[in-house]
C-alpha cells in the first residue's frame, strides 16, 4: 500500500518554559499553529521484508536510523510487531535546523500514514504518546492544528480556528541545534510570558492582544550567537508587520499582518537580505478538515 502524507511546518506564536523537569526535559507553554508550506512524506509498504529505507531529495539529511521519519516507522512496526517493511520518500520543503519542526513533522506523517497503511486503528493521541519519545515537536504534529501545547510536548489542547492572518517567514542562513539552545536557559533569568493571555486573545480575535501577547524566551539566547535574527525582526517591523519574533529555537523569523497587501511588500522588501522568504497562511483547524 502507498500513502502521500503533507507533513507541514510549525510556527510557535508563544514559545515558555516554567521549569525543568527532574528527567532534564523541560515543561512547555507554546501556542503552536501549522503553516502551508509542507515537505511531502511517500510511504510505500513491503509485505516481503522488514527492512525500513528513507529517501529524500536534502544532499545532507541522514537517511539512517538518524532521521526521525525512520525512527517512527522502527517504532510502530516494534512496538505492534509488524512483519512488514516500508520504504519512505521525503521531498523536504521545509528548512532544516530551522525552528520550523521539519523533522517532527515528517516523523508525524509517518506515523499517520502506517496507522493506516498497517490497520493499526490507533488513535491520535496515542500516535501523539508514540511521538513524544521521538520528539517533543511531533505530538503537535499529529494534529498539526493550533494549539496549546503543555506538559513535555504531549499534552495537546485545540484552540479551533485561527485568525485570518498573512504571516512572512525569513530563514537566515545559520543551522541551529536545538539541544545545544536548550541547555543554556537559565531559569533564574528568564522573562516568562502570558500564554494564557495569548490563548485568551486568540479565542476573543482580539488582534491587538494576540501581538501584544506573542513571544519566545528562547529567541534571546539564539540572538546572541545569531545577531542576524534580530535584524530580520527590526526589518519586518520596519517594512510594517504587526508583530515579528523567531520560531523554535531558531533562526527563523516570522511577522504577521492582516493585509495580504502589506504581507506582499514585507515578503519583497526582505527577498534582499534573506535567501529564504515565503509567504504563508496558518493551517486552520477548518481548513484542515476541508481539506482531508
Ligand atoms: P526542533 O523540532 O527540534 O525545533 P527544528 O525544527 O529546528 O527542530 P529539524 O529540521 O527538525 O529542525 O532538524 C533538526 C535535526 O533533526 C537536524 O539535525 C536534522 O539532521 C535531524 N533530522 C532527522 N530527521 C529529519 C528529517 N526528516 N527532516 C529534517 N531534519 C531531520
């Protein structure tokens, strides 16, 4: 059996963590939403093998028991005891390294696509505990709908339909690791956030608030080795974003407007400094539905 699976990109609107847990994971507060630009996950199943093959068109990425679309597939067919192989083509569109949860999201398409293509019958939020041990990006990528997203990663609460926003993505030319952002918060000197104004604003579509309340306690730390992220904030606020701050744990930037005009000129203006802009909409948990 053949399944295509759209694997899409994450943006965190609010990204905080209260403390860290006694394992060393961290407690999350994020409002996450989806984006429309996706990689393509292919997956084929081979009744004759158990072996797991990975292709994808990135000249670096590995294919190996390294790329989390491998790991997902190793896990559900251990884990159910599956007597078949899977061969899976990944045509990455999303930036690597880049904050944008590209791997998480290839290893949740995997893990909807054999749900189904094995009869498994899971349902998402096990799919979403299967994926916490991956990462803690791919429960949220299960749904990949706005939500509130606590706990280590698991704990997904829907947030319904998002406002109609036009959002810039800028992705500056440096990779980063998140592990290596992750371990220098310093919880004595972090300037927590009010996600649940955030949420609170998101449900009432009051656009004011939602910018006032958006941000990210990682993004000063990356700034500091990546000072390009805060020029590519100064810039979207100058070309007229209502509001602009990085994603994950970096280097992407992503600003927002209402205006499909003003998205336009901010996506021009920024084609000068940056390789890689797009122009993008939230998936919308409507839209999601619509469309499947
Ligand atoms: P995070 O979800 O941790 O914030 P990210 O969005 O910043 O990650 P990814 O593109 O997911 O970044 O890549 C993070 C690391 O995962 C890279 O080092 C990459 O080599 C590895 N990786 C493994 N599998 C994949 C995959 N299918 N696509 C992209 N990266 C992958």
């Amino acid at each position: 059996m053949e399944i295509l699976e759209k694997a899409p990109a994450k943006l965190n609107f609010s990204l905080d963590t209260p403390f860290r847990h006694a394992d060393g994971n961290h407690e999350w507060q994020m409002v996450m939403i989806a984006i429309d630009l996706a990689d393509y996950v292919q997956v084929r199943t081979i009744p004759t093998s158990k072996q797991i093959t990975v292709l994808t068109d990135s000249g670096f990425l590995p294919c190996d028991r390294r790329n989390l679309a491998y790991q997902a597939a190793l896990k559900l067919q251990q884990d159910y005891q599956v007597d078949q192989g899977v061969e899976i083509i990944i045509k990455k569109n999303i930036p690597v390294a880049a904050g944008m949860g590209g791997g998480s999201s290839d290893a949740a398409a995997v893990l909807r696509a054999l749900n189904q293509a094995w009869n498994l019958k899971l349902s998402k939020a096990k799919l979403a505990q299967i994926g916490l041990e991956i990462d803690s990006d791919v429960p949220f990528c299960v749904y990949s709908e706005p939500a509130l997203v606590t706990g280590k990663g698991e704990l997904i609460n829907p947030l319904g339909d998002f406002p109609s926003l036009w959002i810039i993505v800028a992705k500056p030319k440096a990779s980063v690791s998140t592990p290596t952002i992750l371990k220098q918060i310093d919880y004595s000197n972090l300037a927590h956030l009010d996600v649940t104004g955030l949420v609170s604003a998101l449900k009432e579509q009051d656009y004011a608030q939602i910018t006032a309340k958006m941000g990210n306690v990682l993004e000063p730390i990356t700034s500091k080795k990546h000072p390009d992220i805060l020029r590519i904030k100064t810039k979207m606020l100058k070309f007229g974003a209502d509001a602009a701050q990085m994603s994950g744990s970096g280097p992407t930037v992503f600003g927002i407007t209402q205006k499909y005009s003003r998205a336009q000129h901010i996506y021009n203006s920024l084609r000068g400094f940056c390789d890689e802009v797009y122009l993008v909409r939230p998936l919308s948990a409507t839209s999601k539905k619509e469309g499947s």
